[in-house]
C-alpha cells in the first residue's frame, strides 16, 4: 500500500517541471519583430537634427510596443543619410534590403528626400518626410514619369506655402518694402528663396538683390559688400541654420541694420549658441506651432524630456505624429506593402499637431503655418504671428 508521502513525492517534481515547461513556451512565442526604418543625417553639421527625428520616433514606438492592443514589437533602427543626396540613397538601399522595415520615416532635406524617394517607391516601402517641403518631392508622383505607386508622404507645408505666408507678414505686418535673397543652393533653399521673392514682389515689394551660397562659405565678404550697395530693409535666406548663424552674425559685426528673415531649417536652438546676441530679434517662417504653444503637447514633451533628458527640437512632433501614424497604418495592413500605402493615403489622424490627412500627392492638408521671433535673453523662439 502506497502511503500519501509517496503520491506527494512525485507530484511535488512534476508540477515544477510543468511550470518550467509552461514559462518557456510563453518565452518562445512573443510578438514578431518589425522595423521602423528611420533615415537622417545622425553626423556632419545637422547631424543634431535627424538626433531628435529618431528620439521622436523611438518615443512613439516605445508606447506602441507598450500596449498590450498590438500585434507586433517594433523595433526603431536609424540610418545615417549624413545629409547627402549619395549617403540618403545607400542609406536606402540598404533599408530596402530588409524584408522586416514596413515604413521609413525620413529623409530630413529635400535634396536626400528626392534622391531616395525612387529608391523606396521601386521597393514599396511608404516614406513619410517630417521635415522636407520641397514641393516637388510629392508633386512627382502626379507626374507621367512616376513609375511606381504614390508612396512618398509629407508632413509640414510646402516651401510655396511658408514662403507665401512669410511674404504677406514681412510686407504687409513688418512694413518692409525691400529685401536681399540668399540661399545655399539647396533644392530646399533654392525653391523657398525663389517662392518668397515672387511672392513678396506679388504683395507690392522689391527684391534689390540675390546670392547663393554654397554651404559653410569661407568668407561673406562678398555678401556684406552687396548688402551695403543695395541698403535692403531685409535679408531672406533660404537655408540651414550653421550658416543662418554666420549671416546672422556678419551682419551685426558689420552694424548693418537689417531684419532677417528664414525658415524653420534655421530656427533651432543651437543657433542662440552660434550666432550670440545677433540672433536677436531674427523671424523665421515656421511649419505648424512651436510645439511648447501646442496645446496637447505637454505629455509628449514632457516624457521626451523625461526619457532622452533634453527638449525636443523643430521638427520632432512632425517625426513623432509621423511615426504614430505609421503604427496605425502597420497595425492594420501589417507587411502587405500595397496595402500599407493604401491604408496611409486613407489616414485621418487626429494628434498634438490637429487633424492629418494626406492630399493625392501626399501632402499632409493641415497646411498651418506661423511666424516666430527669436528672444536670445530666454534663448526662445516666441510666436508673433
């Protein structure tokens, strides 16, 4: 006869056994990995700039992967486009190798936007841009020559849009009647330029002059000489803000009173650092609302800086709402790539920046834009218009 200590013995060494056996078999079935390519300059002079893009983007992701409501875990990987038109396209091609990438989020400059969109659309991969507004980038897709599936997507507004809306404020709200154009031979800077002075002209003003710049120029000796000859009431620039920071300066050293006029490729912190006190008093025609006057931001800053122990940069909500959206999408075509592309074209999303849907050439409709004024004593871009 069996006593109970005998039936208890063996028990007690199969239910460990079983509950080992249970615990793997959990281990050994988690939620499949996919990809959230992110493409950006991560060196060279705005190599900070595709920084914040991919600290937006993991910050998405990391709530996405922290919902027990989807299917898969995504895994943010960033590759370096260094700025380039040559770096954005080994960068894409080295994405498009990899079968697990549903998305990328990028490319930061129109110039490596245009050079890579070819290269994911042949691969159909969705490529959504939080920051470049060369209008030309999805304006192609409408075009003839456009052999693949409208797959390019934009979230700010256009050059056509931000320069408009800058001519009608500097002329009519600031009273300045003449301007001198630069730009940095950018598709960006040259586009932006070109729109901002046909569009000032259109509101009554006169462009008394015009350069281009290739990139960190030796010397603006040259600049500085035709603005004393032509006496504008403003310079507009079409650019990055390394070299914003040098104009901004050459014109102080040089006491030439002139009001400067950019974009939201120059309106980023570090140029309090580079350009000093001449950055003072600088407009620049920005895509949405700073994202500190936004007003469902406050989580989303909030945790960015709690996480990455820094303040998100201009263009990061733009990353951050363009990865949220790309999720979504993902969540419900999964890597069905056509389907994803559709899915994405269908997209109504209302996040921190508003409502986001996309046009037929993939312009994101929330066509917002506003006016900021650099304060370098709170070292703060303060909204004016």
């Amino acid at each position: 006869m069996l006593r109970p200590s005998d039936t208890i013995g063996p028990m007690r060494k199969v239910f460990p056994l079983l509950l080992a056996a249970g615990i793997i078999l959990a281990c050994s079935n988690p939620k499949p990995n996919a990809i959230l390519a992110v493409a950006v300059p991560l060196s060279g002079p705005i190599g900070a700039e595709g920084g914040g893009i991919v600290r937006a983007v993991k910050l998405a992701a990391s709530g996405f992967n922290d919902s027990d409501e989807n299917s898969w875990n995504i895994v943010v990987r960033a590759y370096d486009d260094q700025g380039t038109p040559q770096g954005a396209v080994k960068a894409a091609g080295q994405i498009t190798e990899n079968p697990k990438v549903f998305a990328v989020i990028g490319d930061f400059t129109s110039d490596s936007c245009l050079a890579a969109a070819p290269v994911y659309a042949e691969s159909l991969i969705p490529m959504i841009t939080p920051s470049a507004a060369n209008s030309v980038l999805t304006a192609q897709q409408k075009s003839p020559s456009w052999k693949w599936k409208k797959s390019i997507f934009r979230m700010p507004p256009t050059d056509l849009s931000q320069a408009k809306f800058a001519a009608h404020f500097a002329y009519s709200r600031l009273g300045i009647h003449s301007f001198f154009i630069v730009d940095d031979q950018s598709s960006y800077g040259m586009e932006f330029s070109e729109a901002f002075g046909s569009d000032f002209k259109k509101e009554g003003g006169k462009i008394l002059g015009f350069v281009a710049l290739p990139p960190n120029p030796p010397n603006l000796s040259g600049l500085i000489s035709a603005l004393e000859a032509s006496k504008p009431q403003g310079l507009f620039f079409g650019g990055f803000y390394p070299e914003a920071a040098n104009i901004l300066k050459s014109l102080r050293d040089n006491r030439l009173g002139i009001t400067f006029f950019s974009g939201g490729a120059s309106k980023e912190d570090t140029l309090f650092k580079l350009a000093g006190p001449a950055s003072n008093g600088a407009y620049f025609v920005i895509s949405g609302v700073p994202v500190d006057f936004l007003p469902g931001a406050d989580p989303f800053i909030s945790q960015y800086r709690s996480l990455f122990k820094t303040t998100p940069r201009t263009y990061d909500i733009y990353a951050y709402e363009a990865a949220k959206i790309s999720l979504a999408a993902f969540q419900k075509a999964g890597f069905d790539r056509k389907k994803m592309i559709a899915t994405l074209r269908e997209t109504e999303y209302d996040g921190i920046i508003g409502m986001t849907r996309f046009d037929d050439k993939g312009d994101n409709t929330n066509d917002l834009v506003s006016i900021v004024r650099a304060n370098y004593e709170k070292r703060k871009f303060e909204p004016v218009y």
